[in-house]
C-alpha cells in the first residue's frame, strides 16, 4: 500500500533522484509518496521569492519531481501534484509553477505531456508551464459560497432524510 507523507529536512538532504542521482537542496517543502518504506515518487518545491529568477508573483515552483522508473504509469506524479495543489490553494497561491520540456525529462524539466495532462498550461513556450490555482477551484469555492448565501436566505429546517421524517418535538 501507498503512503504520501510530508517531505522533512532530513529528506531534502538524503533522497536523491533515481534517474539522475540530484536531490533537491533548494526546496522549503514537498511530499513523498512510500511503498513497503521505500521512497516511490517525490515532489519538491520553494516560493517563487525564495529562489529568484522570472516566476509569478504569488507562486510556488516546483523544484524536483520523479517518479521511480518501476512505478511510472501508476498515477503517483499526479497524485503528488494534486496534493501540493491542495495543500497551496488556500494559502493564496495563485500557480504552481514547473519547467518543463517537449524533449528528453529531467526531475527538473518535466515532460510536456504530463504536465498538460495534470492540467498546467504553456506559459514561456518549452520551458515553464503554470497551473492556475485560482481557475481551477473556484467552481467549488463558488458553490460553497452560493449555498452560505441560500442558507442565510432562506433559514428553515433541512430536508429530510430519504426514506425518513423528521421527528418535530412542537407537534
């Protein structure tokens, strides 16, 4: 069975890419996805203003992100990147950043196909794709608030349950 876990310090220092033996030493945070104790995929990164260079503002790049090459297919890339999209969204992240590449992948440069498949978008052309947080979960950030304005509207009793009444002690 699979675990996804925080990344902590000690993992920054020691777990290093299988495919090209980096780590990931400019990271602040990530996550680990585990099997039988055993790293399977990672995903590492830093606020945009804590690595420079020519990122969004209010963003979060990411740094490293590798799968092992025996557990490629099985869909941990995208769970690793929809965990570090949960965790960002509400902080007020507006994109997850990541560079990318329409030729041979790196950890650091992820391949294009994957990158829009998980939904990212061609922002410089072959080198940085970005994943609008605040475009992708406003339909539920808008339903929440549409069923707050109902209920402050219209305050009464919940429906009841299918198949069962509500049982009203006034009667």
């Amino acid at each position: 069975m699979r675990s996804l876990i925080a990344l902590d310090s000690h993992d920054f220092a020691t777990v290093v890419c299988p495919w090209c033996g980096r780590g990931a030493p400019r990271s602040s945070f990530g996550f680990k996805v585990l099997r039988d104790d055993e790293v399977v995929g990672l995903l590492a990164c830093s606020a945009s203003d804590e690595l420079g260079g020519f990122y969004p503002q209010s963003s979060v790049v990411i740094t490293q992100l590798w799968v092992s090459p025996e557990h490629v297919g099985e869909l941990v890339g995208s769970q690793l990147v929809q965990k570090v999209a949960a965790v960002v969204a509400p902080e007020r992240v507006r994109y997850l950043v990541s560079g990318g590449t329409h030729g041979v992948p790196d950890c650091r440069h992820l391949p294009a196909g994957f990158l829009d498949a998980v939904g990212f978008v061609e922002s410089v052309p072959g080198v940085q794709w970005r994943l609008d947080l605040w475009r992708t979960t406003w339909v539920a950030r808008a339903a929440r608030q549409v069923m707050g304005w109902v209920e402050r509207l219209w305050p009464g009793r919940r429906p009841a349950p299918a198949g069962r009444s509500i049982h009203d002690p006034s009667e």
